[in-house]
C-alpha cells in the first residue's frame, strides 16, 4: 500500500512542478505586455496638452488625458476614481474661483443634485449601435434656470424636464460644450430651492467608437469564424458618458490577448492534469483501507445494532407496510416488527418516509430486505396509472362530516365519513387530500341497510402530493358496491385565506382583536379542510357537525339551515351544531363558518316554490351596512325565480362580509360569501360606483344559485357555463333592481372592451379549453371565461331573440337539475328551439378557438361587400397554434344605414365562417352603413376612410345620430385598428373631436381609458406635452358641466359621468381641476372638511400630489390604519400610493408586509397601484423581482392573482431593455403556477407597446400638432 501510494505522489508532484512553471511564464508575458502599453502611453503623453487643474485633499481626483476623438484633437476629463488602463496623471491647480476668465473650471455646477437614474440601454450588435433612454430624479439645491451634465460622442433625441412638485414640464434649449463635454439645459423658468425634478434624454450612440464606455467586442472561435459578445463599459477617468476610441491600447490588443489565452489554457491544463492525479491518489488509498478495515471485523453485531437503532421510529401504532416489490419482504410476516392492524392505519404525517422494519432474524437468515432502505417507494401499479383526473369506478354518496376548528391556536381538527359507490371491482381507492394530517384510515363494507358490514383489510395509505391525493390499496380486491370511507386528520387555520382557513377584525368597540373561522374553496380548495372527491362532476349530499365555542357570541353557520345545537358537547365549553343533509351539490359549494357575525333578515314569498329567509351577516359594528344589500338581494332573487321560472332550492339563503377574502365573493349555496368591498354598503363613505359594484356583485352571485349551483359544468374546462352566464345574467338582475342605472349600455366598457384586446393577442386562449391539474384550473377563471363568456351569450341571446333565450335556458336548468352539464346540453336545447339557422354552428366558432374576427366593409355602386379576418393587435404576429375553424367565424352581422329612420330596428344577415364573403344591397338613399348595432356583436368592423369621415362628421352635427352603445363602438373600433395599423391613427383621432358635445357616461369612460393608454405609451416623447395639451382643451366644457357639487339624489348616471371625467382632467394636469382637488384634500386633511364619496378617489389620488410633504403623507397613513370601512380604506390606499416620492414608494412596499396594516388580501392590489404611480413603477418592479420568493411563499404558486399581477406591473414597459428584464425575470423563476397564460401576456403586451410606438408615434405626433378641437 505504501509503494503505491508514494507512486502517486510523485506523479502529482511533477504535475505540481509543471503548473508552476506555465504560471512564471504567464507572469512574465503579463509583465512584458504591460511595459509595452506603458511605453506606447508614455509617447503619447509627451505630445498631448492638459488644462490646469488643482487637486484638493477633499476630492482626491485625478486629471487624465483622453486621447483620440472623433476630430483627431485631445481632451481632458476629471477623474473620479481609480482607471483600470494604466494611468496618466498630472498635477495642476484647480482654480478656487471663477475670477480669472483664462482659468477653466472643469467641475459640475452644484445647483442640481442627482438623486437616482433609472437606465434604459438597447445595444444592436449587428449594426454596433445602442440607443437609449435615462431618467435622472434631480434635487434643486440653489435656485437656479440651467442643468448641466456631462455628455459625449452620444446623438440627443428628446429631452424634457418635469417639476414633480407641481407637475409642470419646463421648455428646454440645449447647448453643448465640446471642449468641456458639457451638455447644458437652459430653462424658460426657475427651479427653485428643494425641488424635485425628473430629466429624461432620449440618446443613441455607437458601440465601435473605441474599448472604453459603451463598447462592443469580438473574438473568433475555434473554427476561425468571428464571434460578437455583449456590449460591456469599462469607465476611464470616472466618465460613464461616451464609448471612447483608444487607438494606443487596441492595436496591440489582439496579440497580447492572442498570447494571454494561450497562457491561461496551458495553465489550466497542467492545473487539471495535478488535480485529477491527486484524486486519483486519495481514492485509492480509501478503497485499500476500506478493504482493510473490513477483513479484521465481522458485520453481524453492526448489523444487529442498526436494526435496533432504527426501532424507535415504529411502534407498532404507527407503523406502515414495506414496499412489497417482485420480491417477497417483511410485509408478508405476520409475527416480526412489521405486524400491525390491516384495517386501521395510524400515521404521523401526510408524507411518508419509513424504515423497512425487520428483525435480527431476518438479517440472519440473509434476507434480502435490509435496514437501510429509508425511503418509502410508491412505484406501484396504482400510482403509474393515475393522473390527475379521480378514477371513475369510485363516487362519493354522501359525506358526514365533523370539523373543530381551534380559533386561538389557528388549528382545527376533523373526521369525515364518506359513502362511496364502487362500480367495479378493485384494489384501491383514491381520493384528494392537500395540507392534512391524516391519523387514521378505515374502510368498511356496507350491507344493504348501508349499516357497516365488515371492515376491509388495507395494506397501505399514503401521499401523492404532486397529484394532491390520498391512495388507499387494500390487500385483496373488493367487489362492486356500497363502502364507508372513514378519515381522521388535522390541518392549520392559519396557511393562507383558501381552504379552512382564519380571518380576524378589531373590534373598536372593545379594542380586542375577534378570530372567526371561514371558507372558500373553489376551485381545488375543498380537499385543504377535509379528504373528499374534489371534482365537480361528483356531486354528493352534506351533514356537517361544526364545533365551536359557546358564548362570546360565536355560532356556526353553514349551507344548510341548523338541526341541532347541543351545548357543552363534546366537553364543557364546546358547542356542537348540526346541520340538515343538503341537497347534491360539488365539493367547492360547501361552506362553513364559525363567527360573531350578526344579521339582518328578511322573508322571500317567491312565485314559484316555498318562502325562506334572506339574512345578511356582518361584523357587529358592520351590521347597519348591511341594509343595501339585504334590499338589493332581496328584488334579485324574486326576479331570477320569475325569470327562470325555477323555485329557490335551498331553505335559506344567507349571505356574509368577511374581513379576509381571496375573492369578490363566492357563491356558496345557502351561504354566499363576500369580501367586505362587495357586499357592505354605508352612504356617508360609498361611492356610486361601490353602490353598483355590490349590486353587480350580489346579482352575479345571486345568478350562480342556478347557473353553477343548480347545474354544474361536468369539468373546469366548461367554466364559461357558470361564471360567463352569471357574469351576463348579473346585468338583468341589476337592471330589474335599478332600471335608471343605464346598466345594459355600461356592458360594453365593464366586459366588452377589455376582452376585445386582450383576445386580439396571441396570448389569448378559447372559452372552452383542456385543463388538468390544479394551477391550470385556477388560471381559466380568468377575462377570457368570465367577459369573453358574457359577451358572446349577449350576442346568442340578441340572434335567437330574449324570449326564446328565456325559454331555452329554463329548458336547460330543468332538464339537467343537480347534475352536470356540458356546452352542447344548452346548445341542444336552444338548437330545438330555433329554425333559421343552427345555434351550435354559430356558438363553437366563437367558444372553441380563441380570437375575434374584423369585419372589413367595402362598396361598390350598389352594393357593400363585406370580408372576414381574425383581427390581431400586431399584424405582424406568428400565430403557431392551430384552430378547428381555421380562424373564421359565423357571424350575426347587424346594420343599421344613414337613411333609417331615428329609433329603427337593425337588420341582420349572417355571415358563415365557410364564405369568403357576404355582400348587403345599398337601401336607398343611404350615406354610410353602420355595422355591430350598440356593439352586440363579438366583432369589429373596419369601413372605407370616407365613412369613417362622414361618420365624425355625423357625430359633430348631431351626437345622437347614433345610440349611445353605436358610439362608443365607434370609438372603440377605430382606435383599436388604429393601433394595429388597419386605420390611419388621424382617423381615430378625428373621431374625438365630437366629444367636447358627449354627454353620456360610457362613450367618456371608454374614450378616458384609451387616452390614458395613448399618453402612458408617450410617456418619453415630446408628444406626451401635446396629447396632455389636447385632452385638457377637450374636456374642459364637460367639466364646467358637471362641476364638483353632488346634488342630494341625484341621477345615476351623471353621478358616474362627473367622477370619470374629473378623474380623466385630474390626470392630464387640467388646471382648474388640480387646483380645486388640491384645495379640498387640504382642507379635509388640515381642518376635518367632509368629502363626498363620488368625489373622494378623484380628491384624495391628486390632492396628494399637489406639493404635499411626507408629513402628510403620514396623516394620510394614519388615517388609513384607523379607518373601518373597508371602501374608504380602498380610496385612502389608492391615495397613499399615488404620491409622487420613489423613496416614499419603497416604504409604502415595505410596509405593504405588514398585515396589521395590510390585509394578506391586498398585499398585490397595493403593489399594483403603487406600480401605476411613476414614482413607484421602478420600485415596485424592483420590489417584486427582489421579493419573488416570498411572495411565493405568501400567496403559493397556485394564486392567480399573484401570476397576473406580472402583467398589471409591466403593462406601460415600452423599450427592449424592459422587455429583456421581465425576460430575464421568468428564466431565473420559470416556475409559472397558474400565471403561465399571464407571463405569455406580458411579454406579448411589452413587444406590442414597442411596436405601436414605431408604427404609430410619429403619426400621432403630427396630429396633435394641429388637433382643430
């Protein structure tokens, strides 16, 4: 052993010798090529100039020749630290004084101080340029007119300078110094003494101007060919303004680095030749001691002793069976450690890891089972043939269930019974379980009376966490047939606010922090609270035992109405209520709440079925908020039983405010949950606009009690069927409720519009698509289910009629009641109803493939030839999925023309998706055609330039030449061409002349949200001025028209209106408007002055930009935190996150953790709104990527609103180098959850900003030029 380990030795020691020397020879080539560039230095230095500069001992600078710019003269630059070249150094005299006009001063101005640059670079290693943009928060330290910085070899684009202090911009006349590199702004007025201004330059430059700054480099690969790597900056004499030549340095460059490389690779081969021979050395001597060791010691002690050590993690309660593989183990032994109870398994936990038991007889006898196999193997038959849907031989029946939830240790424990129906025979059963404890599993036969016959012999339970199941294989095959499933387990209240899970509220009555126990389960939720069969096709009937404490005002309250309340049981303190068995419903409608919540009440007599009590439940202190909706919910579900013509189902209908909601609401049956926002409505604090979003909420919810409740869809994939007709079905209810609330027209801007865009990306998908597991399910509860959904079944009711649409649907939910349903069971119904052309023809194109169709209009002498494409907001675009209907639709087209007369109904011809084309006959006398009749239909439609003109033109000489929904869709329609270059942008524009004559509140707020896109997109282009210009000339007759006063009572809709376009003004700097809300929130802020609710948002969000200091902003905070009503609370938190300070943002993000501050339910709203602040779009982008992981483990993966927040952040991106930020953002966390489909949106929305801004910006820059308002 000895001679073979000093023959290694010695190799390695020559290795070692080798390597020494390759790294002398490295040293001394690194020395040689370094006196080579000091002498090329040293020439040109003796033949270059300096300024006189002196250096103080508190700058410590270095003055160093620049050599080589473009002109062929030399420069000098002040450095402020240390240059990576070699240096070349002067000592001068820095003048102390400007007196001496021949004296040049080298430094800076010290007016203007830079606070933060936020760097935009787009380096084109191609053409070896780089374009960019730098925004420089700047402090005013003197009053001064001029900002001065240094610039070189860079092309100036735009330049604009805003005062954040009262949001004014400054008009700026450039000069540059070339002697100096300054580049000098002067101002046309002051910047005075503390304030806060943000400079943007637009710049380019060129990456081959030299190896220092901005450069690019190159080198040729193995195969001779050249090969270009990043851009990097090398900073020489403290200067990070230009990409300079340095002729000395670079004409060598490529021998010396020639001979570097080989170096190095000589080094590290002789480096790895010593390591790989002293492994091999250590190796060695290991293995031969090894062997060594073991032939003086026997293993039958050690053995015997690992066995004993493994003993104290089994018992014989807790213990499982072994894998049971191809060969026999101990599992087969009935008299070892491995014996326990076949039929009751006892388990610590819900992941499993064992030892294999064995005995010292066993290890004797060479068994080939051992102790060291650690790892409880689930390679079974079972596990390979399951996915993610439940097998289908098993259902569940019944489930008895008992839960106790523990509100001050945030725990809770339970046990459910299941009656299951076994169609075949089998071996095992699954069932899903997520974030259990699971401490025993017994599974019984059931004889005839369902009373347990005989317990079944199981062999083995466990996990599947990536499946989210819980495996029961039992020992022998069981027969088709009737079983009781029982589990017990345990589980935490206070994971996340999904599932089982804890809310709080202070009581500011008592100062005492109140815990209530709560639910909310769909989709995949329902198998966090209890082991169940959580698919929505396996509907089974419910007893629920909720315990809780007794007194202090804490009852349990649950789908059903309570059969039973026994005190005291199971033991002093404890309450137990029962409830009656429910109808058959899924596992994400069950509902359980524990709470102090009181009620208000009312009693429902409906047309059809039994009366049965309305209650709505709120925190004590919230009751009296609780009015509004009680009313509300009261005429909707009248309506909705007339409508349907179908009796309420359930003897109850409750619905409740909780303090901490993921969602809106939840439609629960028999128990409607709701975020407080949603359902609590107080008139001293409520805006209109709360006042309709509880309305729409309950209405929508109301909804589900049949569409979702009632009939179900039989798989997620069919979502639309409950959340796209609740999501259309809402609108009726509400306008039942409020007929003057204009409720039908708003559609088109609440769920119309938004969808229209977000389906002109290739980033959409089809209504009806393939989900499988739990993230994919999630993430479809999203626009294109819900808006999507809605809007093509307002387009099937309009072309079958609303009465055969009534009945088709009544049809529908009768025929299919408390089962499930899938898209052809209502299209089969209405198919049978309608003659004129086939309803499933017409739906699949619109439900089955993603997009929307353009209609293009074209006319001849007598006739308008009208062609179909998929209209896409990039015509550039690739799309690489395929459609069933290869991208065509049947259309039900709808037109009204010029010579109708006023209030004439549309007509209508149909547009199949095998044409190429429809023509329509010129009715008489008619000017123009004016196709999609109040924007019913899910398409849009392009027309000749000289339509859309006369169509402008119409609209200046008579707004109500057409309907309010006809005008808006105008507006829509035109900007959205525009955008994808399907329509000169001038024409879109020309359009908005008209609205200085709207005065209705959905054309406003549909043209609002697109000038705010328009002047996001300008943000850095001079253009921003002249769209801000324009939209403060174009509103400012409507706002003198709907002033700031609210009329006690007054109209709906001009309520909606006056909020809209005071908010529209506000934010485009109108004058009057900024003032007025300035001098309110002061005035409420300082002395208590009331503010009415419509105007609250608009007073708040900008009165706290207007030149307040952080001081208030802390007031403001104060308020916050001491507020109750959760609406204001919203308001305030919008208002704090508005404030124009980028350090103040980033604690408003750090404090956004803080949940006695911020509910866990609007952590990511806030980050949203502090990311529409520009003040706090860098920090919150900075804030997310720096927090992802934790905001992961906060929220899961699995929240779709933690995924789509992503887009809602970066949506205003408009450069390549953001793009290639987020870009970078998903390859370092690729894991997506359920925000997949919202990642592929961002990036889509970010390459889609870049490309309007080249197609379009110059187009609508020169229009606003001369906008003829």
């Amino acid at each position: 052993l000895r001679n073979k380990v000093a023959t290694f030795l010695s190799v390695a020691l020559f290795a070692m010798v080798i390597t020494t020397i390759a790294l002398a020879v490295s040293n001394n080539n690194n020395a040689s090529d370094l006196e080579a560039c000091e002498a090329e230095i040293g020439m040109y230095q003796t033949s270059s100039t300096t300024a006189p500069v002196s250096t103080t001992d508190a700058d410590q600078q270095q003055s160093t020749t620049t050599l080589g710019t473009d002109d062929g003269s030399t420069s000098t630059t002040v450095s402020m630290e240390t240059s990576p070249l070699p240096e070349v150094t002067t000592t001068t005299t820095l003048p102390t004084t400007t007196a001496n006009p021949d004296v040049v001063n080298y430094r800076l101005p010290d007016a203007n101080v830079p606070l933060h640059y936020d760097l935009q670079l787009h380096p084109d290693l191609e053409k070896d340029t780089f374009s960019g943009t730098v925004t420089i928060t700047i402090h005013t330290v003197r009053a001064n007119d001029q900002v001065v910085l240094h610039s070189h070899l860079l092309d100036l684009g735009q330049i604009r300078l805003k005062c954040l202090n009262d949001s004014s911009y400054s008009y700026i006349n450039s000069n540059y110094d070339d002697k100096l590199d300054f580049l000098k702004l002067n101002l046309n007025k002051m910047l005075l003494q503390d304030y806060i201004s943000e400079l943007t330059i637009n710049f380019s430059g060129k990456l081959d101007a030299g190896i220092v700054g901005f450069y690019s480099s190159s080198y040729s690969d193995q195969n001779g060919s050249k090969m270009t790597v990043k851009p990097t900056t090398v900073v020489l004499g403290g200067s990070g303004m230009t990409a300079r030549p340095a002729a000395h340095f670079a004409n060598n460059a490529s021998d010396i680095e020639q001979r570097r490389r080989s170096i190095v690779i000589l080094t590290l081969l002789a480096t790895s030749a010593f390591l790989f021979m002293l492994s091999l050395c250590l190796l060695t001597a290991l293995v031969l001691v090894g062997r060594n060791l073991s032939s003086h010691a026997g293993s039958h002690a050690k053995l015997t002793a690992a066995v004993s050590d493994d003993k104290h993690l089994f018992n014989n309660n807790n213990s499982i069976a072994p894998y049971d593989g191809e060969e026999q183990t101990a599992s087969d032994n009935e008299t070892g450690l491995s014996q326990y109870n076949r039929s009751t398994i006892f388990l610590p936990n819900s992941v499993f890891y064992s030892v294999i038991p064995t005995t010292a007889a066993t290890v004797e006898s060479g068994s080939t089972t051992g102790s060291m196999n650690r790892v409880f193997k689930m390679g079974t038959q079972v596990v390979e043939t399951l996915g993610f849907r439940l097998p289908r031989h098993i259902r569940p029946v019944r489930y008895e269930l008992w839960l106790q939830p523990d509100l001050q240790r945030e725990t809770f424990t339970g046990r459910v019974g299941i009656e299951l129906n076994v169609s075949e025979s089998t071996n095992y059963l699954v069932l899903h379980s997520k974030k259990l404890n699971i401490s025993e599993t017994v599974l019984r036969a059931l004889a005839a009376d369902e009373k347990p016959e005989r317990e079944i012999n199981i062999s083995r339970a466990y996990e599947m966490p990536e499946h989210e199941y819980w495996v029961i294989e039992t020992q022998a095959e069981i027969g088709a047939g009737a079983y009781r499933l029982n589990v017990q387990f345990d589980g935490n209240l206070a994971d996340r606010i999904i599932g089982f899970y804890s809310s709080k509220y202070l009581d500011k009555t008592t100062n005492r922090t109140r815990k209530i126990a709560t639910s909310k389960f769909e989709p995949t939720f329902a198998r966090q609270a209890f082991p169940c069969f959580d698919e929505p096709h396996l509907k089974a009937e419910y007893t629920i035992h909720m315990i809780h404490p007794s007194g202090d005002g804490y009852e349990a309250l649950s789908n059903m109405n309570v059969s039973a309340i026994v005190p005291d049981k199971p033991a002093a303190g404890l309450t137990t209520t029962t409830f009656e068995r429910s109808v058959k419903m899924s596992t994400y409608l069950v509902v359980f709440i524990v709470s102090d919540f009181l009620h208000k009440e009312v009693l429902i007599t409906p047309v059809h079925g039994n009366a049965f009590p309305l209650r709505v439940y709120a925190t004590p202190f919230q009751q009296d908020n609780t009015a509004f909706a009680l009313a509300t919910a009261r005429t909707i579900i009248e309506y909705y039983v007339r409508y349907f013509g179908i009796a309420y189902p359930l003897p109850k209908l409750d619905m409740a405010a909780i303090p901490d909601f993921v969602s809106g609401a939840m439609e629960t049956w028999g128990l409607v949950t709701y975020r407080e926002t949603s359902i609590l409505y107080n008139a001293a604090t409520s805006s209109t606009a709360n006042k309709q979003r509880v309305a729409g909420v309950i209405a929508h919810e109301l909804a589900h009690m049949w569409f979702g409740n009632l009939v179900t869809m039989q798989w997620w994939n069919e979502l639309w069927l409950n959340e796209g007709f609740a999501s259309y079905i809402e609108y009726k209810g509400m306008h039942e409720a409020y007929p003057d609330w204009g409720i039908e027209e708003q559609f088109i801007i609440d769920d119309l519009h938004g969808v229209l865009n977000l389906d002109a990306t290739l980033g959409s998908h089809p209504i009806v698509m393939s989900v499988e597991n739990p993230n994919q399910i999630t993430e479809i509860f999203d626009t294109i289910t819900y808006s999507k959904g809605a809007s093509v079944i307002r387009m099937l009711e309009d072309f079958v009629t609303p009465a055969v649409f009534q009945q088709g649907v009544t049809r529908y939910l009768t025929k299919l009641a408390f089962s499930n349903s899938v898209s052809e069971d209502l299209m089969r119904e209405l198919d049978e109803l309608v003659t004129e052309v086939s309803v499933s023809s017409v739906m699949d194109t619109f439900t089955k493939q993603k997009g929307l169709p353009v209609v293009t209009v074209t006319e001849n002498a007598l006739q308008y030839v009208l062609r179909q494409q998929r209209f896409l907001a990039d015509q550039a675009a690739n799309e690489t999925e395929s459609s069933p209907f290869d991208y065509r639709w049947y259309i039900p087209v709808t037109y009204v023309a010029s010579s109708d007369t006023a209030g004439a109904a549309p007509r209508r011809i149909w547009f199949p998706n095998d044409r190429n084309e429809v023509v329509i006959d010129k009715p008489q006398g008619s000017n123009w055609i004016k196709l999609n009749y109040r924007q019913i239909g899910y398409y849009r439609v392009n027309y000749p330039v000289a339509m859309w003109e006369q169509f402008g033109e119409a609209l200046l000489q008579n707004v109500n030449t057409f309907t309010i929904g006809d005008r808006t869709g105008l507006l829509n329609d035109a900007f959205a061409l525009a955008d994808a270059s399907l329509l000169a942008y001038n024409h879109a524009l020309d359009l908005t002349r008209y609205l200085s004559k709207e005065t209705e509140y959905v054309p406003w707020a549909a043209i609002a949200s697109k000038l705010k896109t328009i002047r996001n997109l300008l943000y850095n282009y001079q253009s921003y001025d002249h769209i801000t210009s324009y939209t403060q000339t174009l509103v400012s007759e409507v706002v003198q028209s709907v002033g700031w006063d609210v009329p006690v009572n007054g109209d709906h809709m001009k309520n909606l209106l006056r909020t809209a376009v005071l908010d529209l003004a506000c934010s485009f700097g109108h004058p009057g408007c900024l003032s007025e809300a300035s001098k309110r929130f002061l005035g409420w802020l300082n002395n208590g002055d009331v503010i009415h609710p419509d105007l609250r948002s608009v007073v708040y969000t900008y009165g706290i930009q207007s030149g307040v200091s952080v001081a208030d902003w802390d007031k403001v905070l104060q308020r916050y935190r001491d507020e109750n009503d959760a609406n204001e609370k919203t308001k305030l938190m919008v208002a704090l996150a508005s404030y124009p300070d980028q350090r103040t943002m980033r604690r408003f993000l750090d404090l956004s953790w803080d949940t006695a501050l911020i509910r866990t339910q609007d952590q990511l709203s806030c980050i949203q709104y502090i990311a529409s602040n520009r003040h706090g779009e860098q920090a919150a982008w900075e804030h997310v990527r720096e927090n992802w992981p934790r905001l992961v483990a906060r929220f899961g993966i699995g929240e779709r609103n933690l995924g789509r927040m992503i887009p809602s952040i970066t949506g205003r991106f408009t450069t390549r180098a953001r793009l290639t930020e987020l870009e970078d953002f998903f390859a370092r966390y690729p894991e997506a959850g359920a925000g997949a489909t919202a990642r592929r949106q961002a990036l889509e929305t970010i390459q889609n900003n870049i490309s309007w801004l080249e197609r379009n910006e110059a187009n609508v820059a020169e229009w606003l030029k001369d906008p003829r308002v």
